[in-house]
C-alpha cells in the first residue's frame, strides 16, 4: 500500500452547507491530486473492472440515468454524466439519500485533480454523535485505493484485505479522523463536540471502546 502518513496530508477535505427544498444539507468536499492523465482517472472512475479494483465491485447499468449498486454498501442513479470531466449520482443507502458529484480538473505535467463532493441531508442525532468522520474515512480509505491503484494498475481491495486489520490501518483511519475533525472545528463546531464525536466514529470502525 502507499505510506499512510503521505496519503493523509496529500487529500485536502473542506465541510460546508446548502440549503435544499427538504431543509439543511452538509457538504463533505474531499479531493486528491494523482499522477495519472484525465482519460486514465475517468476510466478508472467509471469502468466496473476497474472500479472493483480499488473500490468495490458493481453491477447495474453506469450510464446516465441508469442504477448501480456497490457489493455490500450504497446504490443509486447516475443523475448527469459529462465524461471525461465529470459525473452525479445519487447515494443510497436504505431510506438514506444522499448525493455525490465527481470532478476531474487537468493540473500541469499529465496529473488529475479529483474532487468528491457528498452531499447529504442533516440527521441532527447522527451527525451531532459521530461527525463527518462517519462518511469521511471511508471516502479516505477509497482515495487511498485510487492512489495504489493508478500508482501500478493492481488491484488494490486484493493489497487492502490484509491490510485493513493491520496496525498500521487503525493508525490510518485514526489520522483521516482526526484530519476530518480539524475540518469540523474550521467549519464552525466546537473543538471538544467535534473531538468527541471523532473518538466515537473512529471507535465504530475499529470496534475499540469510546465513551
């Protein structure tokens, strides 16, 4: 895998809000720059091999206004694709609706901008509990695939299935929570509601206790 502690400081993250017709939105923005042409972090973004390679398996339709559904986690409908640049879906996951946006920005020397933006409706009890951690260190854990993955073109859930019990994973995810609470408390939450709410989401993905 590619070294933690790089990985970490290369993703820039940013929260923020929007005002949709059913009510208040948080928008978790977080977005890596790799070393791979447009064309090559498209397909790789879109193409269901390879998109199993470094993030989950897919099955459905990926076309504009066609379902998808990721093995074991969300579903939804591609809402507008505008290749190679960008594409929406939305995020669905149970009753639980959200959205997310894809871009790609061409940067100097043949290297791709990506950007995720997700975009969900404000549950105050759940985000209140355990913060944007909750969804931030999963989209962490998949840029880190995309990384190892376009870095060799291997398959990286192969690399990551031992790898994700390790020492050094825990350490990983315990970074990527501590980045996203440092972007809550630029947001605006308060520090020891935003410290708090991170031990508990990081305690739900490691399994170890929080209080």
């Amino acid at each position: 895998m590619i070294d933690a502690t790089h990985q970490i400081s290369a993703v820039q993250r940013r929260l923020g809000s929007r005002v949709l017709p059913a009510g208040e939105a948080r928008v978790l923005t977080i977005s890596q720059t790799y070393d791979a042409s447009v064309a090559d972090v498209w397909d790789a973004c879109t193409d269901p091999a390879r998109i199993a390679r470094w993030f989950l398996p897919v099955s459905g339709e990926l076309r504009l206004h066609g379902r998808y559904q990721l093995e074991g986690n969300a579903g939804g409908v591609v809402q507008r694709c505008d290749p190679p640049e960008s594409f929406a879906a939305t995020w669905e996951m149970g009753e639980q609706v959200s959205w997310i946006e894809v871009r790609l920005t061409p940067e100097p020397g043949e290297r791709t901008r990506f950007t995720l933006e997700h975009v969900a409706h404000v549950d105050e009890v759940v985000w209140e509990r355990f913060g944007p951690g909750a969804v931030g260190i999963g989209w962490d854990m998949g840029l880190l695939g995309l990384a190892t993955h376009l870095r060799d073109g291997g398959d990286a859930r192969q690399e990551g299935a031992a790898w994700v019990a390790s020492d050094e994973a825990r350490e990983f995810m315990a970074a990527s929570g501590r980045a996203w609470c440092e972007a809550d408390v630029a947001s605006g939450t308060d520090p020891a509601e935003a410290a708090a709410a991170a031990e508990r989401t990081l305690a739900a993905y490691t399994g170890a206790p929080a209080d």
